[in-house]
C-alpha cells in the first residue's frame, strides 16, 4: 500500500455535507481498500509462485501482509500435481541421480509413485520404473567401481531382482558371496558374517568370491568369535565351487582337493603362492601353491610379529599386489608381514572352524 493510500482518514465530522455524504465517503473508502486488497492478493500470488521451490525446500510459512497490529491472511496452495508423463523421461531419470545412494533412491520410489510405479513406455528400450531406470544407470557407469578390484554383481532378472538391488549390492561389494561345507551359515542377512555352529571336527570356506583383488593396495577387517582361520586365495569359477559346496568339510589345505582346486587354473594365477592364511589361534603362517611333488607349501609356520587372537579381536589384513605382500594387523596394531612373493588375483576367505564365527567388512589401514 502506498503512503498516500496509507495516510488515508475517514471523514467524521457531519458539518456541511451531512450523514448522506459521509455514508457515500465510507462506501467509496471501503471500495477502494477491497481493490487495493485485491491487488496485493494478486501480486503476492505472482510473488508466492516465483518462490514456491524456496517454499517446498525449507517449509517457509505463507507470505502475510500486516498492518499494523492486524493481520490479513493470505492462503497460497504450494502443491501442485505435475504430470510426468509429459516430461522427458532422460531428464527426469537425471535429476533423479542426485538422491545419491541406493537407499534414498527407494524412499524415492516408495513415496512417489510416478517413480516408483513399473511403466511400459512406447519407444521406450526399457520397461521398469523410472526409480529401476535411474539405478541401472548408476550402475552401468560404474561410479562404484573400485580400482584394481573385478566385483561380480548379479543380473537383472524380471520379476526376480530388480535394478535397485543391483546398485545396493555394488554399493557394498565385499561380501562372502560363497559358502563350501554344509555346517556353515550366514549369521546376517547381508552375507558379511557367517558362521559354524556344529560340532567338533566341521569346518568349512566363506569366500568373498565376487570380490576378485587384481592389482593395488586393499585392505578388510576381520571381527572373531572363536578361533577361525583366514587369508587369501585363488578365485575360482563358480561350476568349481558349486561342486565343492557338496562336501561335508572343506579346507583348503586339505591336499585331497588339490586336484579340484588346480582344475580352476586360468592364466592370471601367477606364481606359487594360492593361498595363504592366518591362524587366530596362534598366530601362525600357512601357505601352499596345491603342489605336492615339488614342496610348494609350508604349515603352520613361525613369522616375525607372529601373535594370536581371541574372540572380540579384530583383525586386519593388507594385501598389496603392488610389493607382492600381505600384512596383519592386530585391533589396529601393526603386527608384520606375513608372506611375500604374491602375485596375481585373490580373494579374501575365512576358515570357519566349529564353534566360531567371523564377519569381514572393508576399510582403510590403520596409521602407524
């Protein structure tokens, strides 16, 4: 409102015009703030639209107009339906990757079914929900590929696994993907545990098969119950480790599986060493390239920092394909190298032995 319409007074005195007039004055007075709130509601409106994205980002109050005690209300609608059907779907699909990781993306879906809903969409290569769509191109970019590590994810499979799931897997891709010997399980619904609850003489493999360390620096944690053993091995198709899986026990230094091991050999195992573990118990090394004949193994051998573990503990182990060598590390004390001469892929694994259970997860080595 403007000063001179602000400084308005109402005529009062009946002196020379009398009541008639002073009604006519009132009533032109009255029109004229009704058009002045009129136009304020309208520019304010104007005013509201331009903001609304303001609006909906930091839930603001709605615009007001006061003067001075009283307060005129203005009530402004900042939903509105937006059909997205007739938006490119490219760039929805775009502005939809900046919710980040897998978990925001599936709040994004439950809670708007324009992304969330399956659509079947003419001229379209893909028939999944724009909240799939967004997924399998963040997955397909690769943006959670780790250098110097081949991760196997599985495939999109209609009605069975979706894209959504696909892209929470790659977000956490160390996993023991693989268990060989029927006494051990999966102790939590994300495979990074598991453990053995038979008795005495079972044992059995967790191989974090889908996690292939080709070359660089890599580094996982190991938390223990028990006295299971753990390290790195040669990876192996999956027609061998199914086969392997039937077995009662399995341990990779049983030499009786040698052959079964050896008939998985591709051209990337480099080397004598194809596996190599460390023992909570007490610390000790083992390591074998699965060669009887020519001595290419060694048991339960002394190392320098060699030291046991009990349950609670947490173990780390570095292997850097770079200077070929593994190191130990012991609730983020460096305890040493435990075998050098490494080369070629491994894949973390653990010896679940009776009675106990391990749990791997990656992280940074710690700062010594």
């Amino acid at each position: 409102m403007t000063d001179e319409q602000s400084n308005k007074r109402l005529k009062t005195t009946l002196g020379g015009a009398g009541r008639g007039n002073m009604n006519d004055t009132l009533q032109s007075e009255i029109g004229a703030l009704k058009s002045e709130v009129a136009r304020l509601r309208q520019q304010l409106q104007r005013q509201n639209a331009l903001l609304r994205p303001l609006l909906l980002s930091q839930r603001l109050r709605p615009l007001r107009l006061q003067e001075n005690h009283n307060e005129l209300s203005v009530t402004v609608s900042t939903l509105t339906k937006v059909n997205l059907s007739y938006v490119d779907t490219s760039l929805i699909a775009q502005v939809a990757s900046f919710v980040g990781a897998s978990r925001e993306l599936l709040n994004l879906a439950l809670t708007c079914k324009a992304f969330g809903w399956w659509q079947s969409r003419s001229g379209s290569e893909w028939d999944w929900s724009l909240a799939d769509e967004v997924a399998r191109q963040m997955v397909c970019s690769g943006q959670n590929n780790i250098n110097g590590v081949r991760v196997s994810l599985p495939r999109y499979v209609r009605g069975m696994r979706t894209w959504l799931s696909i892209l929470h897997e790659s977000e956490r891709p160390l996993k023991f993907n693989t268990l060989l010997g029927r006494h051990i399980e999966y102790s939590s619904g994300d495979r990074t545990s598991a453990r053995n609850s038979a008795g005495r003489g079972y044992f059995g493999e967790a191989l974090a098969s889908g996690f292939v360390m080709m070359s660089g620096i890599h580094y996982a944690e190991f938390q223990i119950i028990g006295n299971p053993h753990f390290g790195i091995v040669r990876p192996m198709p999956n027609i061998i480790l199914r086969m392997l899986a039937r077995h009662e026990t399995l341990d990779f230094f049983e030499n009786e599986f040698y052959d079964d091991f050896l008939a998985a050999r591709t051209d990337e195992w480099v080397g004598t060493v194809h596996t190599c573990e460390y023992s909570c118990e007490d610390g000790e090394l083992s390591w074998t390239g699965w060669d009887i004949e020519n001595e290419q193994e060694q048991f339960m051998v002394e190392w320098e920092g060699m030291e046991g573990c009990m349950t609670g503990d947490t173990i780390g182990m570095l292997l850097d394909l770079d200077e070929g060598k593994v190191t130990v590390y012991k609730n983020n004390r460096r305890l040493g190298v435990l075998k050098d001469g490494l080369s070629g892929p491994y894949c973390w694994y653990a010896n679940v032995t009776t009675k106990s259970a391990v749990s791997i997860k990656r992280g940074e080595p710690p700062r010594i």
